[in-house]
C-alpha cells in the first residue's frame, strides 16, 4: 500500500534481478510495461528501485498493477516479468 500524498521519487518497491550466466548474457535491464505514474531507478549492479514518478490521486486510480520486466542481453535475449500490486490509501481532502 501507498499513500496518496506520497511525493514523487517515492520509493515503492526494492528488488533484484540475477542471471547467473556470464558476459553479456548475465547483464540485465528492467523496465515498465505501460504507461503508468511509476518508474524504475538503477541502484547498483542489478539492484532496483521502483518510485513513483508523479503525485497520485487515489480518486482518480485505486490501485495500479505494475508489470517489470527484466531482460538480459544475450542472443537472443531472455526475459521475466512479475507485477506488482500497489493500491494508494485515502488522504482526506476536506
């Protein structure tokens, strides 16, 4: 869960991705499916960061289900994707 009136840059989620083969088919990059108010941070060798990228408005949107995808870069290219689900708690706006 997040809260509405989390700022942009927020941090969301911390997660890893492993490939255990060498060279280039052991390097990796995630990125988003769709368009959605959330982006991903490179922290350190396969370590991540997944923050939000603008304000959320729970009135406008729930809850969001954000599909990463990782992806080595061997050929051809492997990849997985997990989705993670984030519902935004309610400010009140009175």
């Amino acid at each position: 869960t997040l809260s509405e009136a989390a700022p942009p840059n927020t941090v969301v989620a911390l997660f890893n991705v492993r490939d255990r083969d060498s060279g280039d088919n052991g390097r990796t990059t995630c990125e988003l499916t769709g368009e959605q108010p959330f982006r991903i941070t490179l922290l350190a060798a396969d370590a991540y960061a997944l923050v939000t990228s603008e304000t959320l408005d729970r009135e406008q949107v729930e809850e969001y289900n954000v599909t990463v995808r990782a992806r080595d870069e061997g050929s051809p290219a492997l990849s997985a994707s997990k989705t993670l689900f984030v519902q935004l708690l309610d400010v009140n706006d009175n």
